[in-house]
C-alpha cells in the first residue's frame, strides 16, 4: 500500500504526469487533491515537497525556499558574484519574475502577446469594467 502524501496541509490524491517539460528539462506533474483542488509543478519539487505528514504553509514555504537558496547560492559562487553585485543580482531577478507574471497576465486579458512591454505591470491599465465582465464570464466558460 503507497503511503499518503500531502502538500502542506492538502493531501494528494494522485500525480499526473504531463506531456511537457520545465525550461530546465524536468519532467512535469499535475497533483490532484482531496476535495477538488489541482496544481501544476516540476516532479523535483514534488519530490521535495511532499510528506507523509500534514504540516502548515509556513513549513511547507521554508522547505521549498530553503532548497532554492542553497540552490541559488551555489550557482551564484559558479558565477563568480561578487558581494557588491548581489543587490543588482536581486533587483534583476525580481524584475524578470515580475515581468512572466506580467506578460501572462497581459496575454490572459488581451490574447495579445505583441502589446505587452516588460517593466509595466498591465493591471494597472485594466478597469473594474474589464474585471466584471470577465467573471461574468467564468461561468459560462467553465466546463467547455
């Protein structure tokens, strides 16, 4: 009998594994949930994440952010960074996150890929108008 597995506090229910592959060349999985709930991510942070116990978000975040940093510092000293650079390290860094959850939000709301300029967060041009009628819309898209 396979041991129960959770993510934080939601225990999976099984792993699908998908026909695509992250940036980096790992396999990806969809992990379903008790209750309903779904979501995607690498099988290596599956494997790092999941435990045979229920734990909190908060435990289940510092595992997760723990592997990275270490991750992160030993690609960094392969880098040869230096002390004065990490702050621009940093800054780079979270303007290029910034700017994936920007441009697939931009291409969610407009289906417009060439209209999206790094560096803008596209919210900001987006009224309460727009908001409503796209939730207005959910239902009717929901289960085609």
């Amino acid at each position: 009998m396979e041991t129960e597995k959770f993510i934080g506090p939601k225990k999976v229910v099984s792993l699908v594994k998908e026909n695509i592959k992250t940036n980096g060349g790992n396999e990806i999985v969809t992990v379903l949930y008790n209750g309903g709930g779904k979501e995607i991510m690498p099988l290596n942070a599956y494997n790092i994440l999941a435990t045979e116990k229920a734990t909190d978000y908060t435990e289940l975040r510092n595992r997760k952010i723990n592997d990275l940093v270490l991750k992160t510092l030993s690609i960094l000293a392969e880098h040869d960074i230096k002390s004065g650079e990490v702050d621009y390290f940093n800054l780079m860094l979270g303007n290029e996150i910034l700017n994936s959850f920007n441009r697939a939000t931009n291409f969610l709301w407009s289906k417009d890929d060439k209209s999206f300029v790094p560096g803008v967060n596209v919210l900001l041009d987006k009224s309460l108008l727009e908001a409503d009628i796209i939730i207005r819309n959910i239902s009717k898209d929901v289960g085609k």
